[in-house]
C-alpha cells in the first residue's frame, strides 16, 4: 500500500477504525475517502479476503485514492449520496461497515485555487466537485437577497444574514462578487461585531459551501441507504463538523433505535413486536485534548456510531 502525498491530518482516526469493529474478511465504505486516512487503517486491519470501497465527490480526492494499489480496494468518483446505486454497480449487497467523515478536508481548505478559504484571494468556487454544478461566485451572481438571507441563516446561523445579503447585492451593482477576498471584504464591512477569534467571514463561507455541495442533503440521502446496506452487526461511524449535519445524524439514529410504532390495541406477542433497525453503540464521542491541540480542526468534530440489527 503505497503512501499518499499531502498534509491532511485525519481527525478521530483511531477512534472511527476502532468503532468499524473491523473483521478481517469483512467489506467496508469509505463513503468520503479525503486523502485516506481512514482507508489505509481499514485496509491495515483486513485479511486477504477483506474489501474496501471508497468514494469521493473530489476528484482531486479520487487521483490520490488511485495511488494506493492493493487488489482489496477500489476508488470511485461518487457522491455518497448514490450510496445504493454505486453498491449495486460494484455487485455488493451488502457492507459490515460504513464510514462518513463529513465537512472539507484540508487540502481542499489549503489550495487558494478552490475558493473554500478567505485566507487567498481566489475564484469564489466552493464546489468538492468542480466538474458540476454551480459555484458560488456563479449563485451569488443571480441569487434574491431573500435568497442569500436564507442561505447564511440556515447554513451558517449568521446572525447578520439580512445585513450581509443587502451588502452582496449592492456590490452587485459595481460589479461581479468573482472572488473570495472580495466576498470576505464586503461581509466584514457588513458584519457589525463577531466573536474574538473569529473572522467576520466565517460563517458566510461555511453557509455558501454547504449549501453550494448540497451537503445536507446528501447527508439526509444516504443515512436512511445505510440501513438496508448494512449487514446484521455491521457498524454506521460518522463524523461531522458542524451542529447543522451532528443534529441530523443524531436524529436518524435514535429514530432508528426506536422500535416503529404499532396501534395501541393490536394484540401481539412479545416476539411480533417489530424490532428497532439500528442499535446506538456508546455515546457520542469527541476528539481528545491532545489531538485537539495537534489538530485544530478536531475541536468541533462529534462521532456516533450505531449498529445493524437482525430486524
């Protein structure tokens, strides 16, 4: 298994591998590969007879999956949304585990060339996937104020969403808003106070990214996917960054730890009663101090892990 280039620190590596209940000659999803990190400790855990998928919406991500070569892995360029479809291409009906490592990596936060970050001045693009759909310069361009208002409250929680999506559409009026120095500059003139530490621009980026990659709702397609394509015993593991995707996950799962309701009144056997689908494993769980202070990143990172049952 050959190494993969780039500094991108995996967050809750061992954690995540260890919640997997990895068995050797099981099969796994690597729904969101990054640059590998999770990956190359699930392959580092399987036996000869072990397989893993992996996927990403990146293709910058899907080259540097491509450089591991072992006959148990196969890279796909894919959003985990079609979780199903792209099982069903690789003729895999089911998987013992499957991990989602939600938000941006750091690779793509750390090249200026693709607009994630205010820290370059870049094309605003924002896009995992540059090969489709719209950027956000592109979306910003023709969006309502109402629109953009709704964008940064609901994704971003910007308290000044009204105030920022005033201030985009009269720079409109002067010009294209093309770049990411030129969006972080009319948000921090729009934004009136922020918390210490943090750039007035944060949460307008966080807001357009995730609504520019659809992210809540390929989050809200493939955990309900998950169920039918998890075998009895076999594990869910999620990582996500932000309270917006932690509430969705936390929702699915304990709804599906949840026997499906029945009539009051209907006579049944304890035996007949319909049983829950998935079993929570643990609490949730968060990074620890020392990777916190090691990786930043992880500060924020929330992981629940449920499993399938024989229901």
């Amino acid at each position: 298994m050959s190494a993969l280039p780039g500094g991108h620190r995996t967050v809750m590596l061992t954690q995540a591998v260890a919640a997997l209940n990895i068995r050797a000659d099981g099969t796994y999803v690597d729904a969101t590969f990054g640059r590998g990190g999770h990956s190359q400790a699930i392959l580092a855990g399987l036996g000869p007879a072990g397989s893993l998928i992996a996927l990403d919406r990146d293709p910058e991500a899907v080259a540097a999956a491509r450089q591991i070569v072992d006959p148990r892995f196969t890279a796909l360029h894919a959003e985990f949304g079609s979780l199903s479809e792209v099982l069903d291409a690789q003729g895999v009906k089911q998987a013992d585990g499957i991990l989602l490592d939600l938000g941006v990596s750091s690779p793509q936060l750390d090249d200026a060339g693709r607009g994630f970050s205010f820290r370059f001045d870049a094309p605003l693009d924002m896009r995992m996937d540059p090969t489709r759909g719209t950027s956000a310069a592109a979306w910003l361009e023709q969006a309502s104020a109402a629109d953009i208002t709704t964008v940064l409250r609901d994704y971003g929680e910007e308290r000044f969403a009204k105030q920022i999506a005033a201030a985009i559409v009269d720079a409109r009026t002067r010009g294209t808003v093309a770049t990411t120095r030129q969006l972080a500059k009319i948000v921090g003139e729009a934004v009136r106070t922020r918390e210490p530490g943090q750039d007035p621009a944060t949460r307008s980026f966080q807001a357009l990214r995730i609504f520019v990659n659809e992210e809540l709702a390929q989050l809200s397609l493939v955990l309900p996917q998950t169920i039918s394509r998890l075998a009895e015993g076999g594990r869910l593991v999620v990582i996500a960054f932000h309270s917006l995707e932690d509430r969705i996950v936390k929702r699915f799962m304990r709804e599906a730890s949840m026997p499906p309701s029945i009539p009051a009144r209907l006579p049944l056997r304890e035996a007949e009663r319909p049983r829950p689908k998935l079993k929570l494993v643990g609490r949730a769980q968060k990074a620890s101090d020392s990777e916190v202070a090691a990786n930043p990143r992880a500060r924020s990172a929330v992981m629940r892990v449920a499993e399938r049952t024989a229901a």
